[in-house]
C-alpha cells in the first residue's frame, strides 16, 4: 500500500500532463498539412515515447539531456533514411531496408561517443520519425498525395514532439516531486523506481 500511496503525486501530474499534451497536439497546433490535420496530431505518439525514455534514463537534468541528444541522433538517421533510401535499388524497398541496415549500425557504434548519447532513446527516435514518415504518405518513396507530410515536415514535427516529451517527463518528475509530502518521498521513489526496472 505504500507504494500505491506513494504514486499518487506522480500519477496525478502525469495525467494532467498527458491531457495537456493530446489537447495540444489534436488542437491548439496550426494546420502543416493540406487540410486541417494540426501538424503535431502525426507525432502525438513520439511525445510519449520521449517521455518513456526519460523515465528509463533516470529522470532529471541528465536524462532530459540524454533525450534530446539521443532524438536528435535518431530524427537525423531517419531523415538520412528518408533522403536517401527510396533512391537507392531503383526505388524498391530493399533500397529503404539496407539504409536501414547501415544506419542502425552507426547508430550503434554512437555508444563509442559517450554517454550523453543514449543510444535506446536514439533508436527509439529513429523508429518514431520512421512511423511518421508512414503514417503521413511516405514522400521521397510514394507519389505525391494531398495530404503527404514533406520529409522535412516530419523530421522536425517529429523532433519538436520527442524533445515536448522529455520536457514534459521532467516537469512531471519535478512537480511531483514538490508535491509529494516529505513523508512519502522514499515511497514515491521506491514506486518509481520498481516501474523503471521493470
């Protein structure tokens, strides 16, 4: 019961948290396609899995700093992949999966640079901007369509909703942890702690 109690915080925040960021990116963001799709509503998904990542890295300054470096590595091998994958094998996917290929692998050897590029939260990165580029009419591969988000479009959407989620996964980190009373600050870690590991 102790950690039930000591979640309480956490959990309220984040539900907040989590309202603001759908509400945000289904309707207060600017048309970016043709039409009236908000140009965040693609990336809603990206948002939380920065913000996953963020929990898993070990919360504060340094694990909001591992997110955005490793998103920034991931968004720049999924546009790598965008550019230059549907060029290669006369257009077919092979072309796009082998580009996959070489770049998960630099991606890897990333690891060799330090440990502020989180290499999970880089492939995590790399497969949401992947996801977006499918989802919103696959340009560079597919013909053009009315409502196909440039490679550009979703490169930086995409980077604006991974980074949106780290900041939102430190602001609920920080918040509950201000409002959790002294009492049940061990409990809350103790919580948070058993869901990070697991």
């Amino acid at each position: 019961m102790s950690r039930v109690k000591g979640l309480w915080p956490l959990a309220i925040v984040g539900a907040v948290l989590v309202w603001f960021w759908v509400e945000l990116c289904f309707d207060w963001v600017g048309p970016n396609l043709t039409g009236q799709v908000p140009q965040l509503m693609p990336v809603v998904a990206a948002g939380f899995v920065s913000w996953g990542f963020y929990f898993a890295a070990g919360t504060g300054t340094p694990a909001l700093i591992k997110v955005i470096v490793g998103s920034i590595f991931g968004v720049i091998a999924a546009y790598l992949l965008m550019a230059v994958g549907p060029n290669l094998m006369g257009g077919k996917v092979m072309g796009v999966s082998i580009t996959a290929g070489i770049l998960a692998l630099i991606l890897l050897f990333c690891i060799a640079i330090g440990d502020m590029v989180y290499v999970p939260m880089a492939f995590g990165a790399f497969a949401s901007t992947v996801f977006v580029w499918q989802i919103t009419g696959l340009a560079n591969f597919l013909p053009a369509a009315p409502t196909q988000m440039s490679i550009a479009n979703v490169t930086i959407n995409t980077l604006i909703a991974l980074v949106a989620g780290g900041i939102l996964g430190f602001i609920h980190s920080s918040l509950a942890a201000v409002i959790t009373p002294g009492a049940q600050k061990a409990d809350e870690a103790a919580a948070v702690e058993a869901v990070v590991d697991r």
